[in-house]
C-alpha cells in the first residue's frame, strides 16, 4: 500500500489553462505524487487552486513556494521567458524540476541551465516534450529503431492547431520565440528522437501570417514549412499551422528503405461520424489536450518515476537543447530568407 513516504512533494508554478490541466493530472492519475503547493501570481488562479485542492500552501512567487516545508520537486508551467530563471532558481534551492517546452528563448540560456545540472547530478531535470509519450508515437519509434522500414530516409510532420477567432495566443506572441519554437519544436524534438540521435546539418524555412496579421507586429507567423537534412541522409518536412479549417491535428509520416507508417491521423473526439442529406462528415478534435491526453499523464508519471526509482530523466537536456537549437535556427532562416549550415 502507497503512503505518503513514497511520493513525490510537489509544488506547481503557473495556473493557467496548461497549469490546470498538469495539477488536476498530479493529483487524479499520476501516482506516487502528492501535490502540496501551488503558485500562481494571479489571484484568481490562486483562488482556483484554494478551491480545487484544500489544504496545499498556496503562494504568489515560485521563491515563497521553494520555501514550502517537505517540498520534493518543482512543476513550471510559466511563460518561456522565465524558464531558465526558475529552473536555476529551483535547483540551487535543492529540488527536482519538470519544466514545460521549451526551456528557454536562447541556447546561451539553455546552456547555462546544463552546466548547473551537470553540477547536481541527483537532481532530476526534465523538459515537457509530452508527445514522446504518444502511444502512437512510441510505436513508431520502436519499430524505426528496430530496423522495421529499414533505412530511414524521410520524415514529414504536420501540425494543426484550429483557428481561433479571438486570437487568444496573439498577446503571448511577443514572448513565445515564435511560431517554430513555440509550436514547432514538439516536431523538431521528434524529428531528432526518431532519427537515432542524428545530427542536424541544414534548415531552410519559410512562413506567412495570412490569417492573423496582426502577428507581423512581432515577427511572428501563423503557418510555417520547413526542412530539416540529418548527416545519415534523412530529410524531415515540416508544416505547421495555427489557421486549420478541420480542427487540431498532429500527424508524422516515416518513410524508410523497407516500408512506410503513418501515426496520429484519424483520430476523431467522439469518434463518429455524421451522414445526412447524402454527405458525411467527421468531427475535428478541439485542442491539444483532446489529442495527447493520456501522453500528458504517462509523461508527468515518467518523470515521478525516474525520482522514486532514481533512474535517469526518459528526456534529457541535450535533447531539450538540441530542440532549442534546431527551433531557433528555423526561425532564423524563415526570418533571414535562406539555408542556415549548422
């Protein structure tokens, strides 16, 4: 019988919608976990957290949580901007981290954060790739390092996310690093992940802001294509979109010497279909948590579970630097008009 001994103290920092969704996740379907503080500097998210979950410290700044008695580990789930501070911060104040994607706007701030870890090696680190933890996506990784399509040679990645009429992420997006390192980096950490561990050699890009014009006040864009070529040959594809007509959607295809797969698609939230007046239709799914739901739990439980089992983190952080470095390259030769040589 679990006791209170063998889980994992955690405090949450940030209560938004993503912030929402990983503390109702520690405290309904991840075992081994008890979450004991939570931060938000909005009251009202404050409030939430009162309400939800009786009796954890509730606190305005990450620093009066870190002072939270007992407390284990630390869950940020803050804007980017602030990543690299309070994963230092969290760290030098002796606790585990899980930090959302991605850990930081530079790769100068993202190497400072490997130095200090490398500096506390018990000390668990992990950055929130969840769609590593995609049942789909797993399948398709084993049966690649398996040998299954024998070489690979291409990958293509799509990613849609559905239109959204009030353009909520529009405010966000002076801050985010843009639409490669916001959205596209899942991809890119993918790309890397089913290419063995690769290296990079070369990324063109390009994008538009069609749908959402106002995102040229930023430099920022709303559909992006790119192209990543590893040394081993293999040419990813990417396409990215926040402006999708049919719902949100994320889907790889891999294609290798011996064959083919494609995972993510046809999944549908109901999974039924409507004929009527001699068409039929089918329902998109609504948003990202529709889709990676589960991947969301099995991730935050990989996490407790390399704390309690004192295993290495599933994801490392020269994976998350690798994503970062890729993302940003991206951006750049979508920004800069041509091929960037890494």
């Amino acid at each position: 019988m679990e006791t209170k001994a063998h889980r994992v103290r955690i405090g949450i920092v940030g209560l938004g919608r993503l912030g929402k969704r990983h503390a109702l996740n520690l405290t309904s379907v991840v075992a081994g976990v008890e979450l004991v503080a939570a931060a938000s500097p909005v009251a009202s998210e404050q409030e939430w957290a009162r309400e939800q979950f009786p009796g954890i410290g509730v606190y305005g700044t990450l620093e009066a949580l870190l002072a939270h008695p007992g407390l284990d580990a630390v869950w940020l789930v803050t804007p980017t901007s602030l990543h690299v501070e309070q994963v230092e911060q969290s760290l030098l104040a002796g606790m585990h981290v899980f930090c959302e994607k991605p850990l930081s706007l530079t790769v100068a701030a993202c190497d400072r954060v490997l130095a200090l870890a490398a500096e506390r090696p018990a000390q668990k680190v992990m950055v929130g790739f969840c769609r590593r933890f995609d049942a789909s996506y797993m399948e398709l990784q084993r049966q690649i390092a398996g040998g299954d399509l024998g070489r690979l040679y291409r990958l293509h990645f799509e990613s849609h996310d559905p239109i959204d009429p009030a353009g909520f992420f529009i405010k966000f997006a002076p801050t985010s690093g843009g639409l490669f390192l916001d959205c596209g980096i899942h991809d890119v950490d993918l790309a890397c992940w089913l290419s063995g561990g690769a290296r990079a050699v070369r990324v063109s890009a390009s994008g538009s802001h069609v749908q959402y014009p106002d995102l040229a006040g930023c430099g920022d864009i709303d559909t992006g294509v790119g192209t990543i070529e590893f040394e081993t040959g293999l040419v990813v594809t990417l396409f990215i979109s926040r402006s999708s007509h049919r719902g949100y959607e994320a889907k790889i295809w891999a294609n290798g010497t011996q064959g083919g797969l494609v995972a993510g698609g046809g999944i549908q939230a109901p999974a039924i279909s409507v004929e009527r007046g001699n068409f039929s239709s089918l329902p998109g799914l609504p948003d990202f948590f529709a889709r990676f739901s589960d991947a969301f739990r099995v991730e935050a439980q990989a996490f407790v579970d390399c704390i309690l089992k004192d295993t290495p983190s599933p994801l490392s952080l020269d994976d998350a630097v690798t994503a970062t470095r890729l993302a940003i390259a991206l951006r750049e030769a979508c920004e800069q008009h041509r091929v960037i040589e890494l």
